[in-house]
C-alpha cells in the first residue's frame, strides 16, 4: 500500500473508531482477534466462490440445467459475502487480505479442478459449506463474547443461510 494513503486510512479508521466513542485501548486486541478470524472467513469463501464459479462452467450431464442455475445464484451470493466481509475487516481498523495466494494458504476449503457431475460438484459445495458454518460459529461466539453486534449479526445471516443451504443441498444428494 501507499505509505501515506496507508497513513490517511489509519487515522480515518481511528476517527471513526473516536467518533462512535469506542475505546481504542480496549477493542484493538478484541479487533484484531476478530479480523484474523474474519480473514480466515474470507478466504474460505474466496476459494469456495473460485470452486462454485468452475461447477457453473463444467457442470454436465442430466443435471446440468438445474444445477448451473443454482451455481450461479451461490457464486453470487457468496461474492456479496466476500465484499461484506472484507468491509467488516476494515470497519474494525484491520487489513483483509487480497492476494489469491494468501487465500490458498489460509482456506480450510481446498481448490478444486475437473468436477463436473452433479454428485461430485454438490458434495463439494456441501463439504464447503460445512467448513464456512464451523468458522462463522466460531466468529459469532468471538463476536458475542466482544459485544461486537454487528459482527454477531452478520454471522447470524450467514449462518442462517448457510445452514439452508446445507439441508437443501443435502436433499439433493437424497
């Protein structure tokens, strides 16, 4: 980053901080825990939205229609969350990260390449989605404990949807 546009967000992140009247001493340690643990949210989906893009593309077979709509609307979904994500990161003074290759390192959720059949592709997303909802519980119980609100609540939507998604896609597989 630019030293001194890297200077000018710190203090707007501060004056932000001083302006809501939240104790910078206190929360910097509560913040930075929270982020690490949000960048880890963040790159799980990074790589889980790389994974569902390819499922759109190389879906085949009898479920293709159903299935690559259906993928479309996950990888959609799942890019929102990325940039709400990264803009909670930020809302509490931290950095998210931003490099592919970081994502890689930290994901729990791993690449994947050539799935195209409906079993594989939706056992993927359900392994994926299993992996996002032990994260955001663990986000919210942090979030929770800190009083953060707004992190709790974000991760209360996601974890309702996610959890949605799990047993509908479960009931696919039958």
């Amino acid at each position: 980053m630019i030293p001194e546009l890297d200077g000018i967000l710190c203090r707007r992140n501060k004056e932000t901080i001083k302006y809501l009247k939240i104790d910078i001493m206190e929360t910097t340690k509560i913040n930075k825990e929270l982020s690490k643990e949000l960048n880890l949210l963040l790159a799980n989906l990074q790589v889980f939205y790389a994974n569902v893009r390819g499922f759109h593309w190389n879906i085949k077979g009898e479920k293709f229609f159903e299935l690559h709509l259906k993928f479309e609307e996950l990888y959609n979904d799942t890019l929102l969350k990325v940039d709400e994500v990264a803009e909670r990161i930020l809302t509490l003074s931290e950095t998210p990260h931003h490099r592919f290759s970081d994502y890689v390192k930290l994901a729990e959720i791993k690449e994947t390449s050539k799935l195209s059949s409906a079993k594989d592709t939706v056992k993927n997303v359900l392994d994926s989605l299993k992996v996002l909802i032990k994260e955001e519980k663990k986000i919210l119980k942090a979030a929770s404990k800190a009083g953060d609100e707004v992190t709790n609540s974000l991760m209360s939507d996601y974890l309702k949807e996610h959890e949605k998604m799990a047993w509908m896609y479960s009931s696919f597989l039958g």
